[in-house]
C-alpha cells in the first residue's frame, strides 16, 4: 500500500523542526560577555519566586533556584580584606547581586542597591560579588568608591558565580534568614523591586525597626 500527500505537506514537519530548534538556540543566549552581559530591561518575568520544596516539608538541597538552599559562599571584602561567608548571615535576609565593573546595566542599578541599603539597614544584608574572575579587588573597590557604596563589596574569584550557576548579569537572588533562596532576578532591579522581593524574603524586610 502506497500513501501520497500533497507535495508541500511532507516539507512542513521538517520546517517547523527547524523554527524550533533556531527558537531554542536563540532562547539560550545572554552568557556572561563583556559587550553583553546583562538580561535586557530586567521585566518582572526575569524573576523566579516561589519555594515549593520548602512548601513540601522535604529536606532541602543546595540548589541556585526558589524554594532550595542557597550555596555558602566565602569572599573576601574589597575594602577590609575581611572574609565573608553566607552562613555567617543566617537568621537576616540578604540580597546576593552578581555583577561586574564593565557591565552597565549593573552600574545603573547600583544606586539604588545603595538607596535599598540605607533604608534596610541592618534587616536586610546586601552583599555584590564580581561574577567575572578578572575582577581585581583594586578594580572592583574603585568602581564601589566611585559610586559611594556602603554595603558590602566582595570578591572570590568567579567561585560563587559558578556556585550559583551565574550567566547573564546582574542577577540577584534573596534569601531568606534560614538561607533559602525566595527569589532569582535576571536583570538590573529597582528600588520598588528590591523592597518586593526583600519583602518575600522577610515579613520585617520593610521595617527595619521592627523586632
């Protein structure tokens, strides 16, 4: 038994394969580059919230996504030299940023990561490490002089970047006092956006001076 079709039919499986597999490989750019690092206009559909491990009840692995536990990372401050590790901070919020000197879109946001640090306080922890290994200290404590900033500025040599399974920068994930990440945001963050997301992370992340 023969089967026939129309001569264009049998052409369109095969270009609909095509168009999709080009849409998955477009899908997947936006690696950390120099000349292109940042996720776009960082829209809210940037950001994964959620914990729905935690919601279960199960015992947490260490993952870089909502609802797992956040890597411990260890850097050292640009300013002090002093060491600095994720699970010195446990039981107060933090707002982990990944960016790098050369990267504008981490530059713009970085005003209002500092406007965020001097309304939270001590409530919310923000620590920036460089996600780029050719990040020097020097370089990167420079770039913070040069904006004014006051939270803390670490580096460790790309290790947490890796950790955290880092491509397009910024991103910033908030985690929570017992260390687990409630939110991960592709993307430069605004002021109102960084209260949102701290505020998921901690019922007293807008004020700082609640018990």
């Amino acid at each position: 038994m023969s089967v026939s079709a129309k001569p264009g039919a049998a052409r369109r499986p095969a270009q609909a394969v095509v168009l999709l597999v080009l849409a998955l490989l477009l899908a997947g750019c936006g690696g950390l580059q120099r000349d292109a690092g940042a996720a776009g206009a960082g829209s809210r559909s940037g950001a994964q919230a959620g914990g729905s491990a935690a919601d279960q009840g199960t015992v947490l692995e260490v993952k870089p996504v909502p609802g797992y536990l956040a890597a411990d990372i260890r850097a050292k401050d640009v300013f002090t030299g002093e060491v600095l590790t994720l699970s010195d901070l446990k039981g107060t919020p933090v707002l982990l940023n990944f960016w790098a000197t050369w990267c504008g879109p981490c530059r713009e946001e970085m005003p209002e990561m500092e406007e965020f640090h001097q309304e939270m306080g001590d409530a919310v922890r923000v620590v920036a490490v460089s996600a780029d290994s050719g990040d020097s200290p020097e370089k990167m404590a420079a770039f913070a002089e040069a904006l004014g900033l006051t939270f803390s500025v670490v580096h460790d040599g790309g290790s947490a970047a890796r950790a955290y399974r880092v491509g397009a920068i910024p991103t910033s994930f908030f985690i929570d006092g017992e260390g687990v990440i409630q939110v991960r945001y592709t993307g430069p963050l605004t002021l109102e956006q960084m209260k949102e997301y701290a505020e998921l992370a901690s019922n007293t992340a807008e004020d700082p001076e609640h018990p």
